[in-house]
C-alpha cells in the first residue's frame, strides 16, 4: 500500500481539475444554505417544536438525503467508468500498482472530495454558537454519520462504475442503487410484522441519521456501513482483476 498516498494525492487534485467540481461545491453550499436557512425559519415560529437546527440539517428531513444521493452518483461516475473509456485503465493496470491500491486510492479521494462538499456547513455551527448553546456531542455524531452514509454511497458508486465505460449510466445506476438502498429502509415505517420491522429497521439510513444527529451512536449501525462499505470495494477490486486478466 506504499503507493496509495501519491495515487491519493493524483485522484484528489483531478477533481479539481475540472469544472464540474467547483460547480458542485457551488451548488452543495448554495443548496445547504437555503435548506438552512429554511430550517431556521421554521424553528423561529413559536409553535415549532424546539429541535436543535443541526439535528434537522443532519438527516432530519429530505433534504439532507437528496444532496447525498444526488451528488455521490456524480463523485463517483467518472472513477473507473472515464478510465475504461479513455483506455488510461490498460495503462493503470500494467503500472507497478496492485488492484487494491488502485481502488483504495480512489475510494479515498472521493471520499475526501465528499467531505470538502460539508466543509461549508461548519459555518452554521459557529454562526449557532454565537448565539446559543451547542451540544457538540449531537453535532460531532451528525457529522460522523454523514461521512458514514457517505462513504458507504461512494462505495457503492465505485463498484457501479467498474462494471461500465459510460459515465452517464455509472452516475445512474449509482443513483439507483443508493435511492433503493434508502427506499428499502424506509419500508420499515410500513412493516407491521416484527420480525421484518428488526431486518428493516437495520437498514433504516432515515433511522440512523436521526439517531446520529441526536447523539446516539449505536455499534451495529457502524457495524453496517463498514461492512457494507468493505463489501463493495472488495467486489470493485475483484471487477478489476476480472479485467486485468481478460
């Protein structure tokens, strides 16, 4: 793994490279802010209930699940799908490099590309400190379970854009794929029989994030992402050999 922080590194800088990136982090910031600023307003109302504004912002409504699933599909969609494209993949895999490093590197600067999208949101945590008491426990587990969520999504995304050369079908399939792995949780509102209310409740991301941004930290929600997260990058790794050896 002597390589990974210079591949890293190289996959990092690539996505600033190009425009869509900066238009992303425009849009992320713009849209967070305005999902902000609502979430202050409705709490200004006095017949609101009195939840903490980062609860809300961190899972606690819709829109904190339309910026993860709309942006991790466009992270995600050129990683290994424009290398297959472009033939710069044949090129990579005759490089003293192993199919692990190579999935590890990128898995690990979309993720950080990810992380550069909230970045912003730490403004609405000084801003609210200014002006009130913060528990930061709440704040610190609500950012925990977005770089979670995320990093299973990105995950995910990896694995969709092994299997193809277009980016538009990666970016697709990889909506497809995270918009059906939260539909499934939210089954679990629905489900009536117990048994599949535990199996649902499990998969429950609105659930989790709720929990999260409350402060509560449950081990077999980790236990989840990470597994899930491993998974699919050892399947990605795997798609890779199965492309190396054809």
């Amino acid at each position: 793994m002597l390589n990974v922080p210079a591949m890293i590194k190289r996959e990092f800088v690539s996505y600033f490279l190009s425009p869509i990136a900066y238009v992303m982090l425009v849009v992320a910031m713009g849209f967070n802010g305005f999902v902000f600023t609502l979430i202050i307003n409705f709490l200004s109302d006095p017949a609101s209930p009195r939840i903490p504004p980062l609860q809300m912002l961190f899972g606690g409504t819709m829109f904190f699940w339309l910026t993860v699933i709309f942006f991790v599909p466009v992270i995600t969609m050129r990683l290994i799908a424009e290398e297959r494209k472009s033939g710069t993949l044949e090129t990579l895999m005759t490089a003293p490099v192993t199919d692990l490093e190579v999935i590890v590197s990128k898995f690990l600067a979309a993720w950080g590309f990810y992380i550069c999208l909230w970045l912003p949101t730490l403004v609405y945590v000084l801003l609210l400190s200014r002006f009130t008491d913060i528990d930061i426990g709440p704040v610190l587990s609500g950012y925990m379970g977005t770089m979670l969520v995320g990093a299973m999504f990105i995950s995910l995304g990896l694995l969709v854009s092994a299997f193809t050369r277009n980016q538009i079908i990666a970016a697709i399939l990889a909506f497809l794929v995270c918009a059906v792995l939260f539909a499934v949780g939210i089954l679990d509102y629905l489900s009536m029989d117990s048994g599949g209310e535990s199996v649902l409740g499990y998969l429950n991301l609105y659930s989790h994030m709720e929990e999260m941004s409350r402060g509560i930290v449950d081990s077999r929600r980790l236990v989840y992402y990470a597994s899930t997260t491993i998974a699919a990058l050892f399947l990605s790794v795997r798609a890779l050999e199965t492309r190396r050896w054809r």
